[in-house]
C-alpha cells in the first residue's frame, strides 16, 4: 500500500466519534488518543513544534527553506466520525483491481453500483470499504493522512522550494464545534484549506448558512379514562409541529442550491416532547425566512393549546463562507491549479453541509474546502479509492509549490 492508504488505514482503528451531549473539549476520549499519537508520529518526521493543546488541537509548522517572503499556507482536517454510525472495531476491506460489480461486505450488506452509480467510476482502482456494520472513517481521517503524507513528501525532498507551512487536526467538526477553540491568530496562516470534501476533483468555497432548532413541547398527562377536554398530548403536538413544514424541504427532496429543514431527533411522553432540527440555505435571506417559519409555528400552536405549550431555541451554526471568499477567489484559483496540474478534472460544487473552513473564513482565516477523495460518508456503504487520496496528496504539494511562485 501507499504511504497514504497505510496511514488511512491505521488512523480509521482509533474510534473517535465525537458526542454531542459531552461538555468537554474533545467531546471524546478517543480523539485525544488519536491527537497524540499524531504529535508522536510527526515529531518523529521531523516536525519540532507538533504538539496537542489543551483542547485536543494538533498543530505542527513545515518551516519556510528557501529565503523569499512567500504567503503561508495551512492545510486542516478533522479526527472526529459522526457519531451516527459506530466507528468502534472498523474492520477495513481492500478491493484491488475493482471490477465495477457489486461488493458484497457480509451477508447482509451489499455495496452495489445500481444503487452507487459512482463506484463504476472506479474500476480498476483500489478502494477500501467497510465491512458493512460500521462506518468507514474517511471523513476525515483520509484528510488528516492526506496531509501527514503529504508534509512526510516535501521533508524528505527538500529540492522542493516551499514558504512556511501551517497544518492543524481539529476535534469534533461532526458536532459543529470543530473551531470552537481554535486559535487563528497563533495558527498564523494567510490562508487554508479544508481536505474535507468528497469525490476526487471536488473544489468548493460555499457552504450553507446553518442553524439549529430545539422545540419542547409541553403538554398535560391525564388518566385516557376522564381526559376529554383535559389531556394535552405532547408527542401529538409534536407532530403537528413536523407537519406543518413544508413535506417536499427535507433532505431526501433537496440537492443543489435547495435548503431545507432536516429533523434529526424526536423523543417524547404525553407529558413532554422534544424534536431537534437543523436548518440550512445557500441564501441568507431565505435562511432567516426559514427561521421565521419555525417560530411562526409555534405562536399558531401556542395559540391554539395555550402561551408556553411550545418553546423553540434557534442557534445559527456557521454561515455560507462564500461572502468572506468572493473578494479573494485568487485562493481557490491555485488550488484549482494544483487540481489541473496533477490531471485532476476540477468540480467546484457547494458543499451540502459546513466544514471547519465555513466558520473559519468568519473569523479571519479564508479556507475554502478540497476533496479527500470518499463516497457515502457517514455510513456502512462509505468507501475510499487509494488513488484519490494519492491525488490529494499530489494537490497539497502542487499548492505548496505554486504559492512559491
């Protein structure tokens, strides 16, 4: 295997979800273990300042080798998997020489490209596959061994002319809180990317705008013998509530530039239900009418069973970084020459969903977001072809190089 999928393949054994219901920074324990063992590794390359913070940050500086005053750049990824599917015990499949059929991961789970158009992509290609009970891990641990790879490339060829390079592995990106605690001004990059994306040519610099909704409904738990006219049913206020969105601005309904409202919890009694959304849109003015919809419902239903029956709490997560970026596209043109360069057809797409760069292009560090490479992240079906994550490594180096021209 390449010095890239070796990586990958050791980085997706540590279990890092991260939990959304943990106050601490990481959220897990798992990440942490992984934050030190990539200090170690990096040290051990050659990299003096690596180290973990306090709050499970990694960060590591390639100093400049040549004496021009060039811009620095930084690379970012994230160590944390969604806490949606398990990430313990991921036992990694190694399909060398695909041929473009069905891959049957057990006896229950088949990775098919009637249902995967884009695994025909593929054939002939390397790709690693779960084992169908777990999630795979390359978002975005195929990022953060992209980048180790690709600072392992230019220390050991110092032929290559290159300014200071800044490079960092971010906790718990998967709960929203991936830059919470991080420290742009000591990072002291001009500028970075995310090897965050999909698909091999994928380039993006727009993201959603992003919110989060918590509704708690309170409702009047009587005995069902004598509760006419006295029960007030939580979990059917509830779902009185979900119906009155518009059915067609969900996720499964949506693709481009569609925002929508995606339900992501729903728990309840007749006593008290909660549901919790997220909200997203390209569009800032349709993001806040999307916003205005959810506390419409609620004063029509507070109306309708009583003041306080449904309280709601909007949280704006990050914003589309497209409004920071427009003034410095020059930044997404070298990485779309890095792509050209290393004979990658470039896919500028918005990213569905945030990345660590939305927020941090709003506070001061512009960072739009390049492919790492998978498929179907999130889930049992996730795959990874070796030869992507090669070619992202190819991408770092060629945009390592073009800032020094």
């Amino acid at each position: 295997m390449s010095d890239v999928a070796e990586r990958f393949l050791r980085y997706v054994g540590y279990d890092t979800r991260s939990d959304g219901r943990s106050d601490t920074c990481p959220s897990t324990e798992g990440q942490r273990v992984l934050a030190e063992a990539l200090a170690r590794e990096l040290k051990e390359m050659g990299i003096k300042d690596a180290a973990v913070d306090e709050n499970g940050y990694v960060t590591g500086t390639l100093p400049a080798n040549m004496d021009r005053d060039v811009p620095t750049v930084g690379f970012i990824a994230h160590m944390d998997t969604s806490p949606e599917v398990s990430g313990a015990g991921i036992n990694p499949r190694i399909i060398e020489n695909y041929d473009g059929g069905d891959i049957v991961l057990n006896s229950d789970t088949i990775l098919s490209p009637k249902e995967f158009p884009h695994l025909r992509n593929y054939t002939g290609k390397t790709l690693i596959t779960t084992d169908g009970t777990t999630l795979l891990g390359a978002d975005d641990k195929a990022g953060v061994a992209e980048i180790v790879t690709a600072v392992g490339y230019l220390i050991k060829h110092p032929e290559i002319e290159h300014g200071t390079v800044k490079f960092a592995f971010t906790p718990d990106e998967e709960i929203g809180r991936g830059v919470d605690r991080f420290d742009v001004e000591r990072f002291h990059a001009d500028f970075a990317y995310t090897m965050d994306g999909g698909e091999i040519g994928e380039l993006s610099f727009e993201t959603f705008n992003a919110a989060s909704c918590d509704v708690l409904i309170h409702g009047k738990n009587i005995h069902p013998g004598d509760a006419k006219g006295k029960m007030k049913n939580a979990i059917l206020i509830a779902s009185e509530f979900a119906g009155m969105l518009p059915p067609n601005e969900t996720p499964a309904c949506t693709d481009g530039y569609d925002g929508f409202y995606h339900i992501i919890a729903f728990n309840g009694t007749v006593e008290k239900a909660e549901l919790s959304y997220i909200i997203r849109d390209f569009d800032k003015a349709n993001f806040e009418k999307r916003k205005e919809t959810m506390e419409s419902i609620a004063d029509k239903l507070n109306k309708k069973y009583g003041n306080g029956t449904v309280e709601i709490k909007l949280k704006d997560q990050y914003y589309n970084m497209k409004e920071k970026l427009k003034d410095k596209m020059y930044i997404v043109d070298i990485a779309k020459r890095a792509m050209e360069e290393a004979g990658i057809e470039v896919k500028i797409r918005p990213v569905r969903g945030g990345t660590d760069g939305a927020r941090l292009s709003y506070m001061g560090l512009p960072t739009p977001n390049i492919f790492s490479g998978g498929h179907n992240y999130h889930g049992r079906f996730e795959y990874i072809p070796v030869e992507s994550m090669e070619k992202a490594v190819d991408v770092i180096v060629n945009i390592v190089k073009i800032v020094c021209k």
